[in-house]
C-alpha cells in the first residue's frame, strides 16, 4: 500500500508552471513490476474523495479521513468487517497544527486541523514499546508541542507490539513510515496482534523478524515519495 502525497491528487490545486510530483508514473511503474494483486491501489481511493479534505495544508502527511477512506476499501477487499464513517466519533484534538510544509517555508500560516477517529466497537488493548507497556496508541501531551502529528504513538519507533481482545488468530506485521500511524487505530477492530516496525530505525534482521513472527499477514504501508 503506496500512498500518493497530495501533489499527485490534487494537481489542479498546483500553483501556474509547477509540475506534478511524478508519484502516479512512479505507481504505474510499480504496480508493473511487482505480482498481481500486491499493490493496493489507493490512488484510486483518494480520487474518489478529492473534493473533501484528504491532505493538512502545513505538513507532509495525509489527514485521519484520507486513511480511514483507504482503510475502508482495503478490508472490503480483504473480506475483513467493512466499516462505516458513522461507527466513529470523529475528534478534533488541535486546530492549530503547523507541520514539516510550515517549518520548510518559515511563514506563519492558519493552523491544521488533526482529527482522531474513536471507534464506537473499539475494544480494549495494549502497546508495547521496549520494557513499556500502555494502553493508549494516542500520546495527548504531543499536542502541547510543535510535533503535533506525535499524537500517533508519540511519534516514530522502531518496533511496536500491540495486543487486542480479539480472538480471530489473526497476527499482522506492518513495515511502514509514518503515514501509517494514522492508518493503524482503525486496524485495531480487525487483527488480534499487530507488530509494527520502521526500518528507519533498526538494524534488526527483517528476514529474522518474519521467521519468528509467525505472521498471518503482512502490510508495507508507504508514501510514495518515501517509498521511491
């Protein structure tokens, strides 16, 4: 799952003379190279809803609405419980959000928005981080600092465990950056365990990982400009 940034869905919104991203050729040119039915086409997803608001204005990432949209879509596929936006109480934790797009320019802009999608299903959970262990995915003190997107798990690490209530046997590991951080909380709902590594930030054998795992299910979850 190959996320396409906002100047590939929102080209129009480009300013007289800037050119595109070059995400879409590059996904095309993936989705070539790899087995059929590995990539998810999620670019198709976000065109669907390109008129709503999928990507913050101020920061590089896509928005908690762009992920539940793609989320949607790929447990349909998957034959997973599909899910609808009215299971969800939708919470705006900051408005006034300036991301990595802001810190670039140096310009004061109007902030971002930052919504969490709360399921009315969720279940009970926990997250293991080194010798810690939590019951939040959420770390509400990021908001009261400038990395507000560290709402997600406080932001990056290198490895995650996290153990729902479920009973279905069903074990992911999740290879990602950081765009899956929002893309995670609605996986709770779906899979018993979900292992989460970013590889920016170990030097852990990833064929070793997967042999003791003992994986049902394997998802690499990327934007495209950091997965290029």
């Amino acid at each position: 799952m190959v996320i396409p940034n906002a100047v590939d869905i929102l080209q129009d919104k480009l300013p007289p003379f800037a050119g595109p991203g070059g995400g879409m050729k590059y996904l095309e040119e993936l989705a070539r190279a790899l087995p059929e039915d590995v990539l998810f086409d999620a670019a198709s997803i976000l065109n669907q809803h390109r008129d709503e608001e999928l990507f913050y204005r101020t920061d590089h990432h896509w928005k908690t609405l762009a992920a539940f949209y793609v989320y949607q879509a790929w447990v349909k596929e998957q034959g997973y419980t599909f899910p609808n936006l009215g299971d969800y109480k939708i919470r705006t934790v900051t408005d006034d959000f300036q991301g990595t797009v802001q810190s670039k320019l140096g310009i004061q802009t109007a902030g971002d928005t930052i919504e969490l999608f709360f399921s009315q299903n969720a279940g009970s959970y926990v997250v293991q981080k080194d010798d810690f262990i939590g019951h939040s995915i959420y770390n509400y003190a990021a908001l009261d600092t400038k990395d507000k997107y560290a709402v997600y798990f406080g932001g990056n690490e290198a490895f995650l465990k996290i153990r729902t209530e479920k009973d279905n046997g069903r074990k992911i590991l999740v290879i990602k950056d950081s765009y899956a951080n929002c893309f995670i909380p609605f996986m709770l709902e779906e899979f018993q365990e979900i292992d989460v590594l970013d590889l920016r930030y170990t030097n852990e054998r990833l064929s070793n990982l997967i042999e003791k795992g003992g994986y049902t299910d394997l998802l690499i979850l990327y934007n495209v400009s950091g997965f290029a």
